[in-house]
C-alpha cells in the first residue's frame, strides 16, 4: 500500500463575483447567509438558499473575506467615532463647558482602549450641584475663572 503525502495548504481561491454579491448580501442585512443567497439568486427556494448558504459560509476564502471587512469597518468606525469625540471636545472647549469637554475626554480615552469603566451597585445617585462643582476645579485650579 502506497501512501501519498497530503496535498501542501495553499492560499484561499480568489472570490467568484456571486460569491463576491453574497458577502457583500450578507454583511448588509444583518449576516443572514439564507436572505443573502436568496438575493444574489432570486429564484433558489428557501431550503436550498439555507443549505447553498451554510456552505458558502464553511469556505475559507468566504469566511477570511467576512473577517476582514467586519474588522476594517470596525476600525474605520473606531476612528470616526475618536474624530467626532475630539470635534465636540473642542466645542465643549470653546463653549467653556469644561464638565462637557472632561466628560467627552474620558469617553474617547475608553474608546481608545486606555480606560475601563468599572461600575458599582449603587441603589441611590447623589445630586450633583453643577455650579458648586465648577466652583471647586477652578478652585483647585483645574479651570480656569471665566
């Protein structure tokens, strides 16, 4: 008996136009291989829109092409989200809203990876006086006295 060595990994195929159509479908409505098949191919019957699509999904060329997409778009949405945070910052700034301009400074320091939020069970928020708070940084030095 003969054994032959098994064939070396090569690189995924390149997509095929529909499969192309198909994970642009897909990533659209919400990843749902079934509706996205049944798009690209209007006249394939349910069943088999399930089944063609679960296979869709089972190839590697496929499944890297959807990972790279969902992780473009998510940095591509990381960036613009810092880039609209830093923008109202600067209005906050300019509005001299510094309670709006710390606020919106924490919230893209933990966009950016750099924070973590913990929260507390807390049953009961204490009021918060605006004024006295402005009050005590620009006592402390942290804003400066209008």
């Amino acid at each position: 008996m003969v054994r032959r060595k098994a064939p070396p990994m090569t690189a995924p195929l390149p997509l095929r136009v529909n499969d192309l159509l198909f994970v642009n479908e897909y990533l659209k409505n919400g990843q749902n291989g079934t509706q996205a098949y049944r798009v690209v191919h209007p006249g394939a019957k349910y069943q088999t829109a399930a089944s063609r699509a679960n296979d869709l999904l089972k190839k590697p060329s496929i499944v890297e092409e959807i990972g790279r997409r969902i992780q473009l778009t998510q940095v591509a949405t990381a960036e613009s989200l810092g880039s609209c945070l830093l923008k109202y910052r600067r209005w906050a700034e300019e509005k001299q809203d510094y309670l709006a301009a710390a606020s919106i400074a924490m919230d893209h320091a933990k966009l950016a990876g750099l924070l973590v939020e913990k929260r507390a069970n807390v049953t009961e928020s204490p009021s918060v006086d605006r004024a006295a708070l402005v009050e005590e940084l620009r006592s402390r030095g942290l804003v400066p006295s209008s």
